[in-house]
C-alpha cells in the first residue's frame, strides 16, 4: 500500500532537496487520477544524494539494475545514485521514483524557484513542480505517452490565471 505522506515525511527528515512531480504531485495539488508511485525529482549535488540516501535507507528501500542484483540500498555502494537517470526502488511506504534530471524542464534550481510549497490532507509539506512545468513534462514526452486529461487541466488552470 503506498504511504505518500511516510516517503515525503521522511523525505523532509533527512533535509533532502526535492521537487514532488508525477501523478502524486498531480493528484495533490488538482483533481483525483489514479497514481501508484511517488516522483521526485532531487537536486543533483553530492551533499543532496547523499541525504536522498539517508532517507532511502530509512525507508528500506530496495534497488537494483536487474532483478538479479535487486537488494537493500544499505548493500550498495556510496555512490550509486550516480549510475542513472532514474531510479525506480520498492520501500516500506510504496513504490517511489528518484529522478536526478527531468527531460522537458531547465534546471532543478530554475523549477524550484518556481515550484510551490504545499500540504498533503495529513498536513505533510511538501515541494511541489509548478504548473507551468508540468505542463512542460508532458510535452517533452512522446505524443502517445502524453496524458491529455492532465495537460487540458492544466492548460484550462492556466486561462484562469
């Protein structure tokens, strides 16, 4: 069962530097959809992975680059969140998704000076990606991975404005 407030929470303990995006942030800040995974998209510095790290462990998170090597973030070694992209990981509180860049977007400075400070119903803080970027998100994906309710959503936020 994914337990959003728990890996944000937990996010939030270890001071690690992140940027809610994806269907949860989606979720959160607009309208019900269906999501069964938390993204972050974390700032990029040693010190920053580091503490992603921490929080990760303290999760009990689990990755590996193959089904093979699948195990606890506690077995590998310190610099492992150099070695991709992406990482999708399994952890006590749900699937969770650490992005160290995100296709469509500037820098992750750039978003989270635009990026908004926000609260689960539980009351969790939590960093949000603005809507501007992630209207961005969508169409730096190709045309058929593109969710069109959330991009008319957002799009209709935006006349509002």
């Amino acid at each position: 069962m994914l337990n959003a407030d728990h890996i944000l929470e937990t996010l939030n303990n270890c001071s690690v530097d992140y940027i809610l995006i994806g269907g949860m942030n989606f979720l959160l800040r607009h309208k019900p959809v269906l999501t069964f995974d938390v993204d972050i998209w974390i700032d990029d510095t040693d010190a920053n992975r580091q503490r992603c790290t921490e929080a990760l462990v303290a999760l009990e998170a689990e990755w590996g680059p193959s089904e093979d090597t699948w195990a606890s973030v506690t077995k590998l070694e310190a610099d492992w969140l150099m070695r991709q992209v992406l990482f999708s990981l399994t952890t006590s509180a749900g699937p969770l998704d650490v992005f160290r860049r995100v296709a469509g977007l500037p820098s992750w400075q750039e978003c989270r000076q635009r990026a908004e400070i926000c609260k689960t119903a539980a009351g969790t803080q939590y960093c949000s990606l603005s809507d501007d970027d992630m209207l961005a998100c969508q169409f730096a994906l190709r045309e058929s991975d593109r969710k069109l309710d959330r991009i008319r959503h957002l799009e209709s936020v935006q006349k509002k404005s």
